[in-house]
C-alpha cells in the first residue's frame, strides 16, 4: 500500500514549514535515515529523514512551498511490487502552500490512501510515528503510545508495531491543564489595528510592504506575550572591568599559541554561570503552575542574525573553562547565522544573556524569553570618572548592566543577590578559575 510522507513537525511549536528543496526526486529509491528534504521552520532549515523505505512514486509539495501545514501529505513512497499505478486519485492538501516561484502547471495531484491521523499521547503531545506504523498499528490494535521508537530521534517504525502485542496499552498519565498548554502555537501576531487600517493611514505614501517570515512571526508572538504576562521588574549596576580587561589580556597572550581569543561576553557568560550556582534558588523557570529550579548553569546567549534572533543555550556552562565556552559559543553563533541549529540547541536554559555593547549602547532593559527567570542586558563599556574608597577620584572603565527579572520566580532581593553575585565575578575576574 502507498505510503504517506507527511510534513514533519521539526520543533515542539512548529505549525507549518517551507518546503526548501527536494534532495530526492521521483523514482529514487530511498531506506530508513536517507536525507528527503530540507525543511525551513521558524527558526532553522533542518534535514528531513526517511522513517521507511521504498521508491518515490510521486512529489505533492514543490520545492520553495511556504506556509506547508504540519501533517500535510507532501510525497508518495511505494513498497516493493508497487508503481505508480496503485496511487489512488485524490484531492490537493487542505490548505494549499504558497510558491516563493510560479510552478509549472501540471495534473491533478495523485496520492495515496490516507493513513490515520496523528495520534496523541495522554498528554495531549504528539506521537512521531511512520505512517505505515500508524496503520498496522491501527489493524492490529497497538496503541502507539506504549511504545518506544527505534527509528531517527525516537520515531515509530514498522518493526517496532510488529514487534509489540496486539492489544498493548500505554500507561495512565496525569498532566495539569497549565503542562499541557506549556507549548504554545504561534498564533496570530500582536493584536492592533488589521493591516487594511494601517495600510490606509499610509495611503499615497511611498512605501514597501515586507510580508512576515515564521522567524519574525514567532519573535512577535513570544515576545508580546512575554511582555503581557510576564511581570518584569528592572535591577541595575555598574561594573568596574579595568581587571578583567587587563587579565583577558594576559589569558589570550598565553592562549595565542592554541589560537584561542577570549572576549568580554565569554567572561560574562562565565560569571552568570557561577553567580546561578551561588545563588541557585535564581536558577529557575516559570512553568505554569510550578517553578522548575534547575541544579546545572543552562545559559542561553542572544545572536543576532538577518531578520531576527536566536538564544543557543550552553548547558552546563559553570563546568566548562573559558576557552571551551569561547569556541562553542562561536560555534553555536556561527551556525544560527546560517540558521543551521537543531531545537534542543536553542531551547531550555533558565537564563538569558543580551550584550549590545559592540553597538555602543550604553545601557537598556531586555524582555524575558519566557519560560526563563530573568536575562541579564549588557551595555558596552566606557572610561568615566570614578570616586575611589577613599574619595579619590579616578577613571575606570565601566560597564552598565541591567537584570530584567521575572518577579513570579525571583523576588527583588533575590534578584539583587544574583546581580551582587554577577558583579562580584566580573570585577574579581581570577577567582573565577579558582
């Protein structure tokens, strides 16, 4: 019987996809783990494996396809003995992707007999399972969510139904109605005025009008929704950064050997990372109807790149030497310019980092990523006059910081102790390495 080849969802939010190139064509014969397509998502372009095996018979979806709903059918795969002449006629996918470039017209899409719906686990989360798992698993009455998937990142194939007892159940879950909501879609853009007022306000204006990527769409959603829920509150400090400038100094002569050049934001990383252990009741999300208090320095770091911004997180930060947060936050900065991350490498993290120093701002607020508990804005930093202990003055190079933090997680002086921890490492910058 014809095989299905859905439209994956790539990322827990993930509601549709671009379709940005076919690495098969049809006819191709394909196995378990060959690379399909290169799907866009909001955040990244991922590769698409193949969870069964089998011939091509027919591509439903065109290269460059946008707005392609999870779930859409977008190619055919036949089994041995079949052709292209078992594919059933049937009607185009419900919701009809938009082209970037004007296809070639061509008849009536052919496709195959559907296989039942995704099903859900008692959580309501999302099963991954082949399509031709589905539908044994359907005819032999295996309920999908007692088993564990051996195909690519977990995935359920056809040996693992046809391995399982006719009959398996899965096992009763309770979940709160806050957990089952924690992943949210990304739905409409921030309310206002609809686009046909606003455009009317601009009438015989010249302008350009710059239709919304799922990267932008997404940063619109989330971070009004942050700014609607989470209640912010603001702490600020200046810091003093003439030692640690003249200690990475000393660092990156010593490591010029190895080609290694640490930077500020490396040191900040680092002091933010240890500063969560000092204080680890800060070390928290927001989850609903709990705080999730995490034992390991997750610290997510904002890269900017074209027409948005990721925060790669780097798990267990407080362990790792300067050096090897410095090559894999280059790493991890490189590949979100080129919008080459995995989710789990931009997911998570209970804490967030913002530097716009290297834009000469001085200072200025961040908005929580939620579900994290505060992120830390940092602005560059400028030679002032400064008053010593003694009442000398000075001049200093100083940094100005501002800790956004999300008040149902970290209350002012906690807030404020984990600030005092952040300065204490920047300006005691040796002891770091202690």
């Amino acid at each position: 019987m014809p095989i299905e080849i859905l439209m994956p969802a790539l990322s827990p939010t993930m509601e549709e996809g671009t379709l940005a190139k076919w690495l098969v064509k049809e006819g191709d014969t394909v196995s378990s783990g060959d690379l399909l397509a290169e799907i866009e998502t909001d955040k990244a372009t991922m590769e698409f494996e193949a969870v069964d095996e089998g011939v091509i018979g027919k591509i439903l979806v065109a290269e460059g396809s946008e707005g392609v709903k999870v779930n859409t059918a977008i190619a055919v795969l036949l089994e041995d003995g079949e052709s292209a002449d078992d594919i059933g006629t049937a009607s185009a996918p419900a919701a009809a992707p938009k082209a970037t470039e004007a296809a070639p017209s061509a008849p009536v899409a052919e496709t195959a007999t559907p296989a039942p719906a995704a099903p859900a686990a008692a959580d309501g989360s999302r099963i991954f399972a082949s399509p031709l798992a589905r539908r044994i698993a359907a005819s032999k009455g295996i309920d999908l969510a007692a088993l564990t998937g051996s195909g690519p990142h977990g995935r359920i194939v056809k040996a693992d139904v046809e391995a399982a007892q006719p009959g398996a159940a899965a096992p009763a879950k309770t979940v709160s109605a806050a957990a089952a909501a924690a992943a949210p879609a990304v739905a409409a853009v921030a309310s206002g005025p609809s686009s046909d007022v606003i455009a009317k306000m601009y009438e015989g204006r010249e302008y350009e009008e710059i239709a919304l990527n799922g990267m932008r769409k997404t940063i619109a959603a989330r971070l009004t929704e942050a700014k609607q829920t989470v209640p912010h509150f603001y702490l600020r400090r200046d810091i003093k950064l003439d030692a640690l400038l003249e200690f990475r100094g000393t660092l990156n002569k010593q490591l010029e050997a190895r080609n290694v050049k640490l930077s500020v934001n490396d040191f900040i990383i680092k002091a933010c990372a240890l500063a969560l252990q000092s204080v680890p009741d800060a070390n928290a999300v927001w989850a609903g109807d709990k705080v999730l208090k995490l034992k390991p320095s997750d610290v997510a770091v904002a890269v900017a790149i074209e027409g948005g911004l990721f925060t790669p997180v780097l798990q267990d930060a407080e362990m790792k030497s300067l050096s090897a947060l410095s090559a894999q936050m280059k790493d991890l900065a490189g590949r979100a310019r080129d919008r080459k991350l995995a989710p789990h490498e931009y997911q998570g993290g209970s804490f967030a980092i913002s530097n716009l120093g290297m834009f000469g701002i001085d200072n200025f607020d961040a908005v929580i990523n939620p579900p994290h508990g505060a992120i830390l804005a940092v602005g560059a930093g400028k030679k002032q006059p400064v008053v010593g202990p003694d009442g000398d003055l000075a001049v200093a190079t100083v940094m100005s910081v501002t800790l956004s933090v999300d008040h149902r997680v970290i209350d002012g002086a906690l807030g404020a102790e984990l600030l005092n921890a952040i300065v204490e490492n920047l300006e005691n910058p040796v002891a770091m390495l202690a």
